[in-house]
C-alpha cells in the first residue's frame, strides 16, 4: 500500500501548464493510444432575444410594491436541440445546421419589501452556414431509440451518425427596463455561442507518461491515525496508475531501417 522514499527526478519538472520554452523540454518518452471527443470544426456566432417577464410580488406586508431590477445570473444550457442537418452541394462532409438552444437563468430583484428571485428562459434559433462535420463509422456504446435518434441537454445533442454536436455560450442580459408599479420586465439576453461538431475516435499522439502525483498538502495535525498521519512512517505513494506497457525497440533493426 505505502512507497517508502521519495523518487529523484531528473531534468526539467514536468506538470501540467502552459510553458514559455517548449524546446526546453526533452522529447517525449512514449506514443500514446486515447480515446477522446476529437473537434473536426467549429462556428462561432451570436444572437439576442428580448425577454417580458412579470415579476411576482413576494412580499406580504407590501401592499404598494416598488419594483427594481437587481441582475441576472447563473445562465446555464438546458436543451440543445438539432433541428436540422443539411449536406452542403458545393463541400464533402459540410453541412448546415438549424439548431435550438435553451438557456435558463435567474432574474434578481426587488418590491420595495425585500430582494427575491425567480426563474426564466430565453430560446435561440441558431443557423451554421457550413461546418465540417462527417459521419462517424464507429459508434461508441451509444444506446438510441427508435423514436427519436437525438439526446439533448447540456450543451450538447448525439446525431443518428454518431456525431456530436457541442453548444458553449457565453450570456449576459442589458437593456433592462421595469415599471416599478406593475413588475413588469422587459429586458435583452445576448448570447455569444461557439458550436462544435465532435466525434469520438481514438488518436495516437506523443506523451511524457502519466501525471505526476501532485505533493500533498500541509494539514494540521489529526488526534486519530497517528500512524498513518505520521508522514514519515507512510508517506504518499507516488504510483497511483499501473505500470505502462514496454515495447522496446531493437536498435539494431532501427539501424538498418534508418
């Protein structure tokens, strides 16, 4: 269970992060076989709605409400819909798309009594011109019905032919206008969207082996498991994944090939 002795390291640290010197770096030590979402294009585009939402008076010793807009928050994709897909003439494997979004959200105001939220939603009606997204041959455990081939919700929707189209926004509300006797909202939602055609498949790319154990953290001392607390009768392993696969290389073929 327990690894006794730290691990000397050689060379530069390696961890996760951006760098500033990427020749710095030794080569990679191995190729690695993942299996991952690969993004085959993108699309980015924006819309806005106008929203009219009846505030509610929450207060009940408020028999003259004042009503006042305080803010929107916690905008969060709810349905993503595909409503069409349309095989471009001109480019193989492009398509048009007409998409649904539906984006929920938090109103935040006040009656004159005291702060009080409530719900709402803006729908969008998205239009992609052309974005590269081919079919995918293989399909990855996915379970559909016969009566409907698409699974919404999340920012993201599954296609009969495996791909996956993938909905990120970024939304704020402005334009806000209130009658502070009746409740009455009136406000704009603009959304800035990036849509996403993604498919799952496998990619061989080059790799340092698996992430360093990240060191463990200073915590005050503990009454109970003074034995396993104490850091130097067990320390923190440092092998948390199993052993790679090695394949070597025989360097007298590798001689002969080059």
């Amino acid at each position: 269970m327990y690894e006794h002795g730290p691990k000397k390291e050689c060379g530069p640290k390696i961890e996760a992060g951006q760098i500033l010197n990427p020749g710095c770096f030794p080569p990679p030590n191995e190729l690695v076989c993942v299996q991952v979402p690969k993004v085959f294009d993108q699309v980015a585009l924006r819309d806005c709605v106008t929203r009219t939402i009846c505030l509610k008076k929450r207060s009940e010793q408020c028999c003259h409400p004042a009503f006042a807009f305080e803010g929107a928050t916690d905008f969060d994709i709810v349905e993503v819909k595909v409503i069409s897909k349309t095989d471009s003439l001109s480019r193989p494997g492009c398509k048009k798309l007409k998409i649904f979004v539906r984006v929920r959200y938090t109103v935040h105001y006040s009656d004159g009594a005291g702060q009080h939220s409530q719900c709402d939603e803006a729908a969008f009606n998205l239009t992609v011109n052309e974005i590269y997204c081919p079919s995918c041959i293989a399909q990855v455990g996915i379970i559909k019905s016969t009566a409907d081939c698409s699974e919404g919700g999340h920012g993201k929707t599954l296609d009969c032919d495996g791909t996956l189209i993938k909905v990120e926004a970024l939304v704020e509300a402005f334009n806000d206008v209130v009658n502070p006797n009746t409740g009455i909202l009136t406000l704009d939602i603009g959304a800035f969207f990036v849509v996403k055609c993604e498919c799952i498949v496998q990619l061989l790319i080059p790799a340092y082996g698996y992430c360093p154990v990240p060191s463990e953290q200073a915590n005050p001392a503990v009454q109970n498991c003074k034995t396993f607390n104490d850091k130097r009768k067990t320390p923190f392993p440092s092998k948390f994944f199993p052993d790679q696969k090695w394949n070597p290389l025989d360097k007298q073929d590798c001689k002969k090939d080059c």
